[in-house]
C-alpha cells in the first residue's frame, strides 16, 4: 500500500479527524485543507499504537482565497466551524493573506503564496508539509509537496521555505515531539 493509501486509510478510520474533513467540506469553500500538526499528530498516534488521540493545540483549517483577504471572513469560517464542530479549537488561515501579516508575526517578509499546495509546501517541517481535503464524492484529496516519507517516517526536518533555523529549534523545543512520540527523530 502506498504512504498516500496509508494516509488516506488512517484519516477515513479516526472518527475526530473524518468528522473535522465533513465539518470543513460542509463550508463549501473552493480550495482547502486540513493540515500540519492534526495530520502529524494522526499518524504518529496511529503509527504509536496509541488508543487515543493526542491533544492538539488546534486544528488548522488552511483555505486559499485571493478574492477576500481579510482577517474577519477567517473569523466568519472560524465561527461556522465552531457553531457546527466545537470539539476542537480551530484555526482558520487564508493562505492567499499570509504575506500581509507574517512580518509584524515573525520579523521578517515572504513572499506572497499562490496556491494552496505552495502554502502547504511552506510548512514548517516537511513532516507536517501534509493536508488534507474531502471531497463532495467522499474522496480525500492529499496535499504533500515534500512527500510522506518524513511524516510516516517519523523524522522533524526543518523546510527551509520559510521557517530560519531559529525559529526551527523554538518550535523543537516548545512541541516536544520524542516526550509523546519516543520513535520520533529529530533532524537538528
């Protein structure tokens, strides 16, 4: 079975994560996904054996929007999703608007985005460079420019895209991935 298979099968048995991908297509946007750590924290949880899901800080619904880029329709599609799957805290990111705020955010400009698989393809990690999108026929659509062999691999590579080696360490340090995941390794 290919790692895409692999993902697919695992996203379609998680009763949080399948019913988060239905709560996101119901909002009938154009180009979505479900990605980064929510994906991450599927597969190593299954990849662990682990009976339960790991806690998720939040759960990042990443849309591609050039039309409207402001922060309130994200609030707008953050409300809906809570009105209709408050289980998880989500975080909703347009994508096309990333450029307009990541400096004040991290202290330094990028480029602007222009789709969403080059979004995704920016994601901090190649390991967490993964999203994925449910389809009106109930097929799931996989976002993974890097590929999957980080993320079913279980290796933290930083993606030099966008995220500097400082930054890289920060999050190391904050996510603490062996303390939950003990085969997780760590590319420095």
């Amino acid at each position: 079975m290919s790692l895409e298979a692999r993902l697919v099968t695992i996203a379609r048995q998680s009763p949080w994560f399948f019913s988060a991908l239905v709560a996101a297509r119901n909002l009938q946007l154009d180009s979505w996904c479900i990605g980064a750590g929510a994906v991450r924290n599927l597969v190593w949880d299954a990849l662990h054996a682990f009976r339960s899901p790991s806690a998720l800080a939040d759960l990042d619904l990443a849309y591609f929007d050039e039309s409207d880029l402001s922060p309130q329709r994200e609030r707008d599609i953050q409300r809906q999703l809570v009105a209709t799957h408050a289980c998880v805290q989500w975080e909703v990111t347009n994508q096309a608007a990333v450029h307009t705020w990541f400096q004040a955010t991290f202290g330094y400009a990028v480029r602007p985005l222009v789709s969403l698989e080059d979004a995704v393809g920016s994601w901090p990690e190649y390991a967490t460079s993964v999203g994925l999108t449910l389809n009106a026929d109930d097929s799931i659509t996989v976002i993974a420019p890097h590929g999957l062999d980080d993320l079913f691999g279980m290796v933290i590579r930083r993606n030099p895209a966008r995220v500097s080696i400082e930054t890289y360490r920060e999050r190391i340090a904050q996510k603490r991935y062996t303390e939950r995941w003990p085969r997780v390794t760590i590319v420095a």
